[in-house]
C-alpha cells in the first residue's frame, strides 16, 4: 500500500513538475544568437571570395544553412576551422586545396608608382576601400587597410600590382615553439 | 627607520640561487668611454615611439630631445652626448628578434658638451602633473629592465589611494651588481629621487626593500637617511630568495598581500619602483637633466675585467666589452639581463638602451652538460618553485598543444617568465620558452581579430556606398525619363531625338557660330608654296563669296 501512495506521489510530482517547465520553456524562450554573426565573427574579413560566396558574411550565412563546409577559406587557414568546429560542435578537417591554400606569410598589394595609369579599375576590386586615387591619376594602397584579398591585382590593365609580404616588426615577431615540441603530450 | 624583518611575508615557491655577484664588485663604479659613434633606438620602452625633432646633418647636444612624446605612454629619447647626426636608420637593436629598427646614429664630438639645463629650483611648490610632465620628458623609463615610463607609473589614478611605496633595491637575479653599486655610491641621488616620488604620489612613507645579500648598500642608504634627517623612508632588508625582486612578489613580502590576477599593484594600494629610476629622477628635478646614460653591469666567466660602467644610452656593447679587458678565450655567448630572465644576443655590435642593466659573458663551462630534453614526468617540482602559484606543467602541455583558450585559462598572463620552473626541472624542457612561444602568439591572435573586425566595418561601409550610390543613380535616371516624357509631350519632334545626338549637334553648331564670329587664324602658313598659297586664296575666296550669300 505504502509503496503505491510513494509511487503515485512521484509521479504527480513528477507531472506538476513537466507541466511547469513546460510552461517556463515557452513563457520564458529566448532568442538563439544569430549563430552568422557568431561564425562571421571567427571568419578573416579577407572579403576574398575564394570560398565561392561573394565574400566573408555570405559564406557565413551558407554555413548557417548547412550549404557549405567550414574548410573553405583558405586566408583563415586553420585557425579558423578549429574555432567554426569548435563553435558549431563538428569535427574540424583539413582545408580543402580547391580553396586555395594557406599563406605563411601575410601580404599586402603595393602598386608601382612608376607604371599605373589611373584607370580605377583596381579601386572598384577592392573590397574594403584600401586603395586611393582617382581618374588618370597615380594610385595607391594603404598599407594599413589592405587584407591582402588580391582581388586588385587581375583587374590592372598593366599588371603593376604585385602581392608583397608584409614586414616582420617588433611588434609583430613572436617567439617560436622550442624545436623539441615533439615531447610534448598531444591533447 | 629600523627594520621590521620579523614582519616580512613570503611568496610561494622561489629558488636559493647562488649570486656570483662578487665578481663584478670589486671595482667601483667607472665611467664608460666616450664612442666614435652613438646609436639611439627610438623606441626603447613600451608605449609608442614619439615624434621625430632632428634630421640628418643636424648638430645635437648632450641631452637634446631627439622625439617628442605623442601619447601619454611615450617616453622620448635624447642626444647621450654632443657630436653630428650622420644617420637615421634601421640598426639591429637589442631584441630577442634580432631585428632592426629606427636609430639615430650620432657622430660624437669628444666635447660632450651639455644643451642649457634647467633644474627645478623647489619642487614641492610644483604640482604632481608638472612634475610628471618633468620626468616624462627627461624620459625616463624604469630601469630594472621593464622600462615602462615611470611618469605613467607615478601616475595611480583617482581611484587609487597609495599606502605602500616601495623602492626596489632587490635584485635577486644572479649576476647583476648595478643597482647595488648605485646604491653604495649615490645613495644620496637615491633618497633624494624617492623624496620627489613620494611627493609626486602623495605619499608619507616610503620603504626601500634590499635582499639581505647586500649589506653594504643596506648600510649606505641608512646613512643617507641619517645623514638628511630623514623620518619617512625605511630601509628594509629582505631575505635574498629569488625572484624576491618581481613586482608581485615584493609586495607580497612587504605588505602580505597579493596582486590579483590580473590586476596592478595600484590595486592593493601599492607601487614599486626601481632605485635606478629614483637617482634618473633626481637628475631631472634637480639638474635638468635627461636619462641619457645608465650603469651596466658587465660581467660573467668570459670577459677579462667584470665591472659596472656608467654608461652612454647608445654606445656599442663591444666597446664596453673591449674596455673590460675583452672576451676571455672560453667566452661562450652574451646575454642581455641575467642568466634567468635574460636573452641570448646573437652579435655585440648593438647599442645600449635604457632598459639594459647586464650584459653577461657566458663561458662555455656555464654551458650545463648538453641540455638533453626528456618527457615531462610529472613531478610537480615546477608548481612547487612558481613565485605566482600556476601550474608551468599544465601551461606547457597547453602551450605546446596550441591550446591558446586552455592555457589562458591556467593564467599564463600571470607568469612573470622568472624561469624558476625551467631551472629545476629534472628533464630539462625550456619551459619559459613555451610560455614566450605562446604570450606572442596570442598577442598575434588578437592584433588579427581586431584587424579583422576593422576590415568587415571598412566592407560593410562600402557595401552601403555602394547600395547608396545605385540607388542615387535610378533616381537621376527615373528623374531624366521623366523630364524627356514632358518634353515630349510639349515638342514631339525634337524630343523625339536622340538626347545625346541632339546634344552633340548643338555644340557643333556652337563651334560654327564662334568660328565665323572670331574669323579664322589660319595655321601653318609660313614657308608655303606657291601652288599651295594658291590653294588657299582659292579657299578665302569661297569662304569670303558664301558670307556674302
Ligand atoms: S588593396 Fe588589393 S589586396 Fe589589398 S584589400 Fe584592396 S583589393 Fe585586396
Ligand atoms: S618540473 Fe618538468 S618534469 Fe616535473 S612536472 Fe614540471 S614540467 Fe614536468
Ligand atoms: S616562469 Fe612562469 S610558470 Fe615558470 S616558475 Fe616563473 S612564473 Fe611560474
């Protein structure tokens, strides 16, 4: 007898305890966070567009949409695939080399003073307004500003753009890993 | 006045390391040569590089600005002594990078003549912000090797109030001697730079804190105090453990407290400073003067006469090596700082800098047995010597791994790279290196992302030019449709025309008109034929005969 009154107590308990959780869950639901700008965050800005998607916030969206995979953006390298699989919880793989493949050292575009026309053709190209100039007159790249896409150097009718790597300062030098990492216990 | 020894904390951790600090004390202080030529680096502290004053050809004096500040933390630099910029270059610079950056190369003169000084007559009537503005622009720096800019140190906050000024005389790093030196023979400078801090702080008290290693310096200063009749600085005198002279690891000594992670000794209500700093500091009130020289302790078993050497900021090492009598024949490799914190240089033909207190010989005898790295075991001995109670073993597993949120996470910012965990481990693994290896990894990390984040704002204002500019244009074209339909409605048959066409007939006809308006001027018609000055009588006739018409 005992054991039914314990029995049925648990599970009104149980029950009374579902219909209120279930109420919470709807009276108290949140928005997710928009998970495009969680993955636009982790993506280069590059805005080079060799991921196929016309540069970094669509491909974020196709991969919010299940339409692409998270190895496409070969300026990211990496990086950024361990930090999208971290995110998304999937496994991380290889960049794939369709892409592109990853820089070991970062460039920047410099165009030759001495041999641009001024056609603006590459001012149109770039996607974050990193070059300065104007009709007929001598163009050229701030440093500071250019992500390195290349997207100026096919447009130049006389080819005097050219992809230089960018200088190792103070600032940017990093130590580097003692050559006896081997002994290190992978995690 | 006395010492309260018995009140003393400890830190966790730390190692008896044994000094050779004899070899390098047996000389006092000598004033290092003057060089053929001075090589200044712009940029010799943390903060920015100032402001270019100076160009090439220019003839400077001791002591004149060469930058000026540009931000609050930016420290200046100055002519170490008077001669002929001849140079303003990149030269390799003391760096573990072995890179070069902005140097001016002065051509000394011999004369060392000195730019007009002006001393502060009586500081106390000056306020903290001038007198920070003073020794900002003396540029001075923090010389026990971090060279943060003292004016920015000096400088807790509103929100802080200062309890504990502490005055660093520690070194504990095996090797160097220059603090102690200074301490023995400028003690004076030394209080007389704390009583400027101190009012500068608006602090009472001030504590000088010396490991017990160094009585005669602990001496010196005693009888500095006594001397001046000074009631509110004590010197106390602290037990020589390593690295008892770390920020952190002082005040918890002095005060028992501990620095949060994290956090700044402000915090806590303290600061620390470095002696070096207090006798740079009196140099700039009291004469006017400029931090353009330091004391560098050369030493080590492969250079011939170890010593301290008041030294030019800018002079070569290798000149002060060669003035220590040179390398010894075992000489292995320099070092910049001591044996713990420093770093391997790679040549000697690099200038000094504010922030050089050591140079150091290592002998090929220093050279432990061939560092033969094993397998972590798992001892522990890392985490029991660790000043700042992290866990180097789990840092190093991290680090090596590239787990940059995992090893943050175990507060590899807190590691202030003593080198302690390297010291005693049993399988040698370069431990500080991992922590180094991973420090600017993450640095670069986070430079990316903001750099990242600057390029999708740049994108995404194009983005909307560009939307703005294709909607601006519809509209004038929408605009234009709608103009030419009224027209047309009005005058059906020009409008009917092309408006491009229409346009490009009228201004022929413009030209036509203006040209029979002007007359004409004929051109090329010297040195013509006679057939062809026919030709064109001929021409003026026709032109002349359809006028009339
Ligand atoms: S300048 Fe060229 S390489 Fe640099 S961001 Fe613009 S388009 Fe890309
Ligand atoms: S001292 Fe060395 S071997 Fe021992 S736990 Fe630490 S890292 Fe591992
Ligand atoms: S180097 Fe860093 S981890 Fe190693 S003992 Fe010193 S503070 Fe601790």
């Amino acid at each position: 007898m005992s054991i039914l009154i314990a029995v049925i107590t648990l599970a009104l308990i149980a029950g009374i305890f579902g219909i209120i959780l279930g109420y919470a869950s709807i009276k108290f639901h949140v928005e997710g966070d928009p998970v495009v700008d969680k993955i636009d965050a982790l993506l280069p800005q590059t805005q080079c567009g060799q991921c196929t998607y016309a540069g970094c916030r669509p491909y974020a969206e196709a991969i919010a949409n299940g339409e692409a995979e998270i190895n496409q953006c070969p300026p990211g390298g990496e990086t950024t695939i361990l930090a999208l699989a971290d995110l998304l919880g999937v496994e991380a793989k290889p960049l794939n080399d369709e892409h592109g493949e990853e820089k070991a050292i970062a460039t920047v575009a410099i165009i030759d003073e001495q041999v641009c026309i001024g056609c603006t053709l590459c001012i149109q190209a770039c996607p974050v307004d990193a070059i300065l100039g104007a009709a007929k007159q001598m163009h050229t790249v701030i440093e500071d500003e250019c992500t390195g896409c290349e997207l100026c150097v096919p447009p130049c009718p006389v080819d005097c753009i050219d992809m230089v790597p960018l200088k190792e300062t103070l600032e940017t030098w990093k130590w580097p890993l003692p050559d006896d990492a081997h002994t290190a216990p992978r995690t | 006045m006395t010492e309260h020894s018995n009140q003393l904390s400890n830190f966790h951790g730390g190692l008896k390391l044994s000094g050779h600090k004899t070899m390098s004390i047996t000389s006092p202080i000598s004033q290092a040569k003057i060089p053929a030529k001075v090589i200044i680096p712009l940029h010799q502290h943390i903060g920015d590089s100032g402001e270019l004053l100076v160009k090439t050809g220019d003839k400077v004096l001791k002591g004149q600005p060469l930058t000026q500040p540009t931000s609050y933390v930016s420290a200046p630099v100055h002519a170490s002594t008077s001669g002929t910029i001849t140079e303003i270059t990149e030269h390799k610079i003391p760096h573990p990078s072995g890179l070069s950056a902005a140097c001016v190369v002065i051509e000394t003169d011999g004369k060392d003549e000195w730019i007009e000084l002006t001393p502060v007559k009586n500081y106390q009537q000056l306020d903290a912000t001038d007198l920070r503005n003073i020794i900002r622009h003396a540029g001075i720096v923090g010389l026990g090797g971090a060279a943060f800019p003292t004016a920015v140190k000096l400088n807790p906050g509103p929100t802080h109030t200062i309890e504990t000024v502490i005055f660093n005389g520690a070194e504990c790093e095996p090797y160097i001697t220059c603090d102690d030196m200074l301490m023995r023979e400028r003690a004076d400078e030394i209080i007389s730079g704390i009583q400027i801090s101190l009012h500068v702080l608006n602090s009472d008290n001030g504590i000088i804190a010396i490991e017990s290693n160094k009585p005669e310096a602990i001496g010196a200063l005693k009888q500095a105090i006594k001397k001046n009749n000074t009631t509110n600085i004590k010197v106390i005198s602290i037990p020589a453990l390593y690295p008892t002279g770390g920020e952190k690891q002082l005040i918890k000594v002095i005060t028992g407290k501990e620095v949060p992670s994290n956090g700044l000794p402000a915090d806590i209500g303290a600061v620390v400073q470095n002696v070096g700093t207090m006798a740079a500091i009196h140099q700039a009130i009291h004469f006017g003067k400029p931090l353009i020289s330091r004391i560098v302790t050369i030493t080590g078993k492969g250079v011939k006469k170890p010593q301290n050497l008041d030294t030019l900021i800018g002079t070569p090492m290798s000149e002060l090596i060669s003035q220590c009598g040179g390398y010894k024949e075992n000489a292995d490799h320099l070092v910049m700082g001591g044996p713990m914190m420093g770093f391997t240089l790679t040549t000697d033909q690099l200038p000094i800098i504010k922030g050089c207190n050591c140079l150091l010989v290592e002998s090929s005898d220093d050279q432990q047995t061939q560092r033969r790295v094993m397998p972590c075991i798992r001892c522990g001995e890392c985490a029991r010597v660790c000043p700042a109670t992290l866990l180097p073993q789990q840092l190093y597993w991290y680090a090596s791994s590239k787990n940059f949120d995992k090893v943050q996470d175990y507060h590899l910012f807190d590691c202030i790279e003593c080198g302690c965990c390297a010291y005693v481990c049993p399988s040698q693994i370069p431990l500080v290196q991992y922590y180094r290896f991973a420090k600017t990894e993450i640095w670069n990390l986070e430079r990316d992302r903001q750099k990242s984040d600057h390029a999708r704002i740049r994108h995404d204002f194009r983005q909307t030019r560009l939307e703005k500019e294709k909607q601006e244009r519809e509209e004038r074209l929408r605009k234009k449709k709608e103009m030419l339909a009224k027209k047309k409605q009005e005058n059906p048959e020009t409008a009917d025309k092309d408006p491009k066409q229409a346009a490009i007939e009228a201004a022929l006809a413009r030209v036509k008109e203006k040209k029979e308006q002007a007359g004409i001027n004929p051109k090329n018609v010297e040195n013509l034929t006679e057939a062809q000055q026919k030709l064109i009588e001929e021409a003026d006739s026709r032109r002349q005969q359809s006028k009339v018409e």
